[in-house]
C-alpha cells in the first residue's frame, strides 16, 4: 500500500491521471495548457514515472513532428473508482 500511496501523492500525479481519466488520451501540449503551473521537466518526469509503472500508455506516431498521446493503460483504469471518489470530495469540500 506504501508504495501506491507514495506513486500517487507525487507532486501532479494524480491531477494527470484525473484528466486522463475525464478527458480522454492526453498530448503533451494539452496537458500544459491544463496545467500551466507545471514545468515541462516534472511533466515529463511524471509521465515517464507512471508509463514505467505501466498505468499509462505512451503512443508515437512515426510523423514529423511525432505525435504522441498518452491514454491509461488497463492497470490505470483500475483507479477509475478512486479518481472519481476523489473527484466527488474535492467537490464537496472545495
């Protein structure tokens, strides 16, 4: 539990996977224009975090620019429930 508990209160983490999960595969771009406060290096570092613990997909288009778009993986959508319960406190208590 520890060890979830520490992948999720990552600074940004969960504001990325709720906009996953409400909004659908995400590009790099539009995650920025969400979040204008986060630099593009915690971005990426919190992608990468949470594509290595395989709760989203990272997908490449081979075109130039390459297009890639992050969607959640089966393993994220398992955290549907608790965004969402997440997602009703915020709302109650903010």
């Amino acid at each position: 539990m520890q060890k979830l508990l520490n992948l999720l209160s990552g600074p940004w983490t969960t504001y990325i996977l709720w906009l996953l999960r409400s909004q659908g595969p995400q590009r790099f771009g539009q995650f920025k224009k969400q979040m204008p406060q986060i630099s593009s290096k915690m971005l990426t570092q919190r992608l990468r975090m949470l594509e290595e613990e395989k709760i989203i997909l990272r997908h490449q288009e081979e075109t130039i620019p390459p297009k890639v778009t992050y969607s959640m993986t089966k393993r994220g959508k398992q955290l549907d429930k608790m965004l969402d319960e997440i997602n009703k406190m915020a709302k109650k208590w903010y």
